[in-house]
C-alpha cells in the first residue's frame, strides 16, 4: 500500500472515507471508531454475498475539542457525531458473545477493531465481541450524511480504580 501523506486532521469538513486492506490499515481505521455506538438493529450479515455491514455514529476525533479546552463564559463545548457505514466483505460466518441480538433496541459501544489470522474481531464495551471469519480484510468505511452536535465527549479512565463512562450513556443520545 502507499505511504499516507493526508493527515485525518486536515480532512477538515470533509466525510471521512477509508478502505482498510492490511492490518495496519485496520489499526488506523478503529482509532478513529473507537467510541462508536452501535445499535443492534443497524448491522447485518448477508450470507450469501459474504458481506458484513452496520452503520454507526462515529465520535468525530478529528475534530473534538483539545483535552482539557475549558469554554468561554456562557459557551458550551460541542464535538460532533456522524453516521458511518462500515463494511467487511469476504466474510463467511459471524459470531456473537455477550450479547443477544434479538435485543434489537441494545447499543454497542466499539473499543477497537482487530484482525488476526483468519477473522477480524470488534470489541465492544461490557465484554462484547463479534468475530466476522475472512479470508483476508477488506473494509470499506464512510461518513453518511452531515454530522450533528453533541456535549457528549467519550471519557476513559485513566487507571484501574476509575470507573469508566458510557460514550454517550445507554440511549445512545447525543
């Protein structure tokens, strides 16, 4: 693959598109996924065409505010969510832990994306996984439609005796 010489900062307004094909590329891409929320209705497998796809709202790092950016007075700090479809082509099976997906309502909260020989695993909060079997990866994501405000910031602890927070709490709002 060719060396990147476009920064995901100087995307600026522009929607976010990528084709992951090697692990590495995987990386990148789920570091820009991660504190997605994902509802259970909005992915599906489709066996015959051995295609993976799910449209999530996607936490815009590339343009939230800079850690520790403190509002003038009387504003509020606002980051931004946008859909963004993400599909895994050559897949042969799906499996689920930790979750049941008749729960259609569920969201998932994506902590990262990982490939290892033969399947790529999505991990999720609360010890959730779905692991897509392929052949190799290929990976198509895209931001869908325009992005829309929200005070919601994804947090994470910073050592073993926090308790984490939920992106954007369990309803997903934001």
């Amino acid at each position: 693959m060719a060396p990147r010489d476009t920064s995901l900062l100087a995307l600026g307004d522009k929607p976010f598109r990528v084709r992951a094909e090697d692990s590495e590329d995987l990386a990148i891409a789920a570091s820009l996924l991660q504190d997605a929320l994902l509802p259970v209705r909005e992915m599906t497998f489709e066996a015959r065409d051995r295609r993976f796809a799910m449209v999530v709202q996607r936490y815009k790092w590339e343009t939230a505010p800079a850690q520790g950016t403190v509002p003038a007075e009387g504003d509020t700090l606002y980051s931004e969510r946008v859909h963004c479809g993400i599909r895994f082509e050559g897949v042969s099976a799906v499996r689920t832990h930790g979750f049941d997906r008749g729960k259609r309502d569920r969201i998932l909260n994506l902590l990262t994306i990982h490939a290892s020989d033969g399947h790529i695993d999505l991990a999720f909060s609360d010890n959730v996984t779905i692991r897509l079997a392929v052949d190799r990866i290929l990976c198509h994501i895209e931001d869908l439609g325009e992005p829309w405000p929200t005070v919601f910031a994804p947090s994470h602890p910073v050592s073993d005796d926090e308790t984490a927070t939920s992106a954007d709490g369990a309803s997903g709002a934001g």
